[in-house]
C-alpha cells in the first residue's frame, strides 16, 4: 500500500467519484480529494502517484477536466487516468484523458474504463458500479502496485500505456437544451453553486440557465433537493428512445497496464 495518493477527479453525479475513490483506496491509505469541477486552482499534487478521474460525455471527456489537468504542475509524477462511462460506449474520452496527462509530462502506468449508471437515462447501466465491478476495480489497483513495485526493482524502460481512441477526437457534442427548474423550485441555490461552469444564476426570483456555459453534466439535477431540476421533457424523450436499446446491456470494464 502507498502512503498517499491524489485523486483529481470530475463526477457531477456521483458515479466516476464512486469508482476512483475505491480504486484509490486500494492504492493508499490516505487519498486526497481534489474536485476538478470546484472553481479553485489546482495544487501541486502531494503524492508521487496520481489518480485522474472523467466521465465520458459524447465519446469525450469534458473540456472542463483537460484545461483544468493542463493548469497542474505534476511534471515527473506517475499517473493513473481513468475514465467512467454509461454503457454506450467511450469512443475517444481515455485517449483524450491521457493526452492532456502526457502534455503535463505525466508517466501514465496505467488506465481504465469502468461502467457506472447513465446519468441521463438510470435504467441503462442501472446499480453499477456493482459488486463485480467493486472486485474488479480492487484487482485493477492491486496490479497497478505490483506493477509499481516490479519497476522498482527492476528498472525497466517504461513502457507507454496504449489505449483506443483516435486523433482527431469525435466532434464534441453539442448543446441545444440545458436542464430547466419545474415549480417546486425553491431558488434555494443549490445548483447555482454546483454548477461547474457557472452556468446558473439567480437572480432575486429569476433563475437562469444560460446556454452557452451548460455542459449538461447533470450536476444541477443531481443535488437540487427539491427534485425540481429535470431535463426539458422532450430531451429526457429523446434521450430515453436513443438509449433504451442499452437496457439490460452489461458492458465489461477493460484496464490498461
Ligand atoms: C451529457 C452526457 C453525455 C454522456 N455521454 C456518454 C457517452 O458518450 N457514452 C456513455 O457510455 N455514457 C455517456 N454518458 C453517461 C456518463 O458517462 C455516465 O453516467 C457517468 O457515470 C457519469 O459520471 P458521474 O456520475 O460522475 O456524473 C453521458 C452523460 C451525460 C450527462
């Protein structure tokens, strides 16, 4: 077990954070929690191993999580990348991840791609990560520090980590609709302040949602405690008929070492 180890991570909704922080705990006995979407500067990381954590929206990880990784002064530090996605399938994101990783001079050792339920559409993915992903994910941490150790004893070049994906990445998606607050919206501002982009403003009875910030990352909906926050009714429609075909699909998760 390592002393301690740095988890950046982005999960709106709870998912990626579940898997990262179980596979970190597998890796340290102290794990350090840094929210890339919280509005602040990144710090140099502590540890000399670090853990990096997206979900995957349209086969690509947020561009909140590669501009804010490409601020983090971690030259020379060794790096996990993991990416979380909702069973369609993650096209581009890990690659993605780990290129923003290598621009900050980070040797990845390894990667992941691990299934969570779809935070638009819950009963695709429904219950994952569940207890095989939880054995997975543990395995997945045991046999990064075995890997760690190995080196340490034998100095081997290092190997670089290949991953699927491919340049130029898929077209990023585009946004035609943010989530929208129903009448039981107490303006309490709760979203406003879990809004990663700043996308959410109130402004005396007026709650706004502007557009053009909205990464539609499901963070407003998720935390709302009113249960007001939706997706407009014929967006969630949509996206129900696009994913229904998901349901009941179990995709296996894959690690690169
Ligand atoms: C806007 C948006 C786009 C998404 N795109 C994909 C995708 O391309 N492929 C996929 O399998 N899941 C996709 N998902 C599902 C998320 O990747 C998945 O639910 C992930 O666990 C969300 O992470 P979180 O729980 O940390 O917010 C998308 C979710 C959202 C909100």
């Amino acid at each position: 077990m390592l002393k301690n180890v740095d988890l950046y991570y982005f999960s709106p909704t709870g998912g990626t954070k579940k898997v990262a922080l179980m596979f970190a705990k597998g890796l340290a006995k102290k794990v350090n929690l840094i929210n890339l979407g919280d509005k602040k500067v990144l710090k140099e990381p502590e540890s000399d191993l670090i853990v990096v954590a997206a979900p995957v929206f349209g086969g690509r990880i947020p561009a909140l999580v590669s501009d804010k990784i490409r601020t983090l002064d971690a030259a020379g530090k060794k790096a996990v990348s993991l990416v979380v996605y909702g069973t369609r399938a993650y096209e581009d994101a890990l690659l993605e991840l780990n290129d923003a990783l290598k621009d900050i001079q980070v040797q990845i050792i390894a990667s992941g791609d691990f299934v969570a339920q779809h935070s638009i559409v819950s009963e695709v993915g429904k219950g994952r990560p569940d207890n095989k992903d939880i054995e997975e994910i543990k395995t997945f941490a045991k046999n990064v520090l075995d890997k760690m150790e190995d080196r340490n004893n034998d100095n081997d070049t290092e190997k670089e980590i290949k991953v699927p994906g491919s340049r130029p990445y898929k077209t990023a998606m585009k946004i035609t609709d943010t989530p929208i607050s129903t009448s039981r919206c107490t303006l309490c501002g709760t979203c406003e302040e879990a809004c990663p982009t700043g996308a959410i403003y109130i402004d005396g009875n007026e709650l706004t949602t502007d557009l053009r910030k909205c990464i539609l990352c499901m963070a407003c909906t998720y935390v709302c405690p009113e249960d007001a926050r939706v997706l407009p009714k014929k967006l969630q429609e949509s996206d129900d008929e696009m994913l229904k075909p998901l349901i009941g699909i179990y995709r296996e998760n894959e690690t690169f070492l």
